[in-house]
C-alpha cells in the first residue's frame, strides 16, 4: 500500500537517503510470514544486497531506532546561596564592598541524574558539551 509520499529525484543524484525510521520499516516488511526480500526491495527501489545489509546490521545492532525521549523529574530546592568562591571579602582595614569575579554564578543548576551522578552547570556552558557530558555519565 502506498504511503501517499512521491519523491522526485532529479539531475544527476542517483542516492537516496533513508531514515533510519524508514530502514527499520522495510526490514520489518522483510521479516512478516511469507515476504521475500527480492521483492520487499522492488516494491521499495532497493537493491536486495542493501537490504540485506540493512538486515544485518539490525541483527549486529547497528541499525537501532534511537531512544525515546523520556522526562525527569525535577525539583526545585529552596536554599540560601553559598558563598561565592570567587569573590574576594576584604580583609581587616580594607574596603568593605565585596569585590566579584568577572563571571558571576547567578543562574547555576544542579543536574542529577537517575543513575544519582550529579552535575552542576551555569548558564556559560556549551549545549553541545552539555551534552557530551550527560551522555558519558549516563553511562
């Protein structure tokens, strides 16, 4: 049955790019009682040694569907403020103002994880090296 979606594929372009949603849709057509992988393939314009390929690879676990999002709680705590590490309070005799550093702290959050590692960030951080770094503590 046809999904309603036309490609057009024009110029010299003779590969296509499949999702890794639409690679596991058609191996799954592979694997139903009675399919045949030659004809999977024609009715999809593959060629059967991909789809074979793609067959192993899901095998392998290569070719997984990724995670799905899921949602943590969270929690807000009410606590004071520590002191700031980097602000300098003036000794015995000295100006009373306090002297900050030149990044201030305001707006940190503390990240814990279901596997219980904590991770405290500031609003500076990189969100790609945000990420980076949850994904190796996820472990």
């Amino acid at each position: 049955m046809s999904s309603g979606r036309i490609e057009i594929i024009t110029g010299r372009e003779r590969r296509r790019r499949w999702s890794i949603e639409e690679k596991l849709r058609i191996v799954a057509e592979t694997e139903e009682a009675g399919a045949r992988v030659t004809e999977v393939a024609a009715r999809h314009g593959v060629y059967p040694g991909l789809l074979f390929t793609w067959r192993r690879q899901v095998r392998d676990g290569v070719l997984a569907a990724p995670p799905a999002a899921t949602f943590m709680p969270v929690r807000m705590l009410a606590t004071e403020p520590a002191p700031d590490p980097e602000v300098r309070y003036p000794a015995h005799g000295e100006r009373s103002t306090p002297v900050a550093a030149p990044y201030p702290r305001d707006g940190t959050i503390e990240i814990t994880l279901a596997n219980r590692c904590r991770l405290q960030v500031d609003q500076q951080i990189d969100a790609r090296a945000l990420r980076r770094i949850v994904g190796v503590l996820r472990g």
